[in-house]
C-alpha cells in the first residue's frame, strides 16, 4: 500500500519520533524513505542587521543550510543503521508550502509528521502541520 514514504524532519524532538517511525515503516513495508527538511526564510527583524552589515543575512541562510545539510547526513546514518537507504531533499521558502510542492512533485503514498505538545507556540506550530495534512495529496500519519 504504501511503496514512496515521506518524513518532514527538522530539529524538533517531534520531527525525530516521526522519523523513527517513518524508518520503521519503510523497513516493513519494503518502502522507499524521502526525508524533506525546510530551511526556512529569514525572519524581518534580520533587516534590521542589513543596516549594519549587509552580509549578515547571507551568512545566516549559509549557517542555516549549513546546520540542514548536516541534519540530513545525521538521518541518513541513522535509516542505514536501520537498513533503510533515505534519500534526503533540502527546501526553501515557507514550511507549508514547500512541503506540498514537494508531496506534489514526489507523489509518495504517505507523509509522516511530527504532532507537538505542550508548546507555547501550539497554535502556529499545530496551523503548519494542520495546513500539510489538508492539503496533502496522499495519506497523512502524525506522530506523538
């Protein structure tokens, strides 16, 4: 039933009990295992760092997709411990919507994806996984 399974994996302890579990199910189901990290904009307030050094943002996307790639080489070591081959995939721009162009182009059976708790942002945190699964185009797990 499910043959192309997708994890979205960030730094969160959520997004790490989604991807156990995404490598779980990939091991028994005999599925391939896609794992999509967003590196995500900068936030406005950095504009202000423009004013004093106008590199400042561009060393920060190179620290961030930096601390990404090396998030992605962690996983991967971690589903070959685990016998699984993950093919990892870095993306820009905003959480929801690099998520569902990348569900759109892949076409994966299933995306797994870390549920939070007990967080003082809840509301825009549970909005982002909330937006994913509405509009995924394939069946969705989330993970406690």
């Amino acid at each position: 039933m499910f043959k192309k399974i997708v994890v979205a994996y960030n730094e969160s302890p959520e997004a790490g009990r989604a991807l156990v579990s995404a490598i779980h199910l990939a091991r028994i189901l005999g599925a391939e295992l896609r794992v999509a990290s967003v590196v995500q904009d900068l936030p406005a307030y950095t504009a202000y760092a423009t004013a004093v050094d106008s590199s400042i943002p561009l060393t920060l996307r190179e620290n961030r997709t930096q601390r990404y790639e090396q998030l992605q080489a962690e996983v991967r070591d971690t589903a070959l411990r685990e016998g699984i081959a993950a093919v990892t995939h870095l993306l820009q721009g905003d959480p929801v919507d690099a998520l569902l162009d990348f569900l759109a182009r892949e076409k994966p059976d299933l995306i797994v994806i870390g549920l939070h708790r007990h967080t003082s942002h809840i509301s825009r945190l549970w909005s982002t996984v909330y937006e994913v699964a509405q509009d995924a185009p394939c069946s969705v797990l989330g993970v406690h």
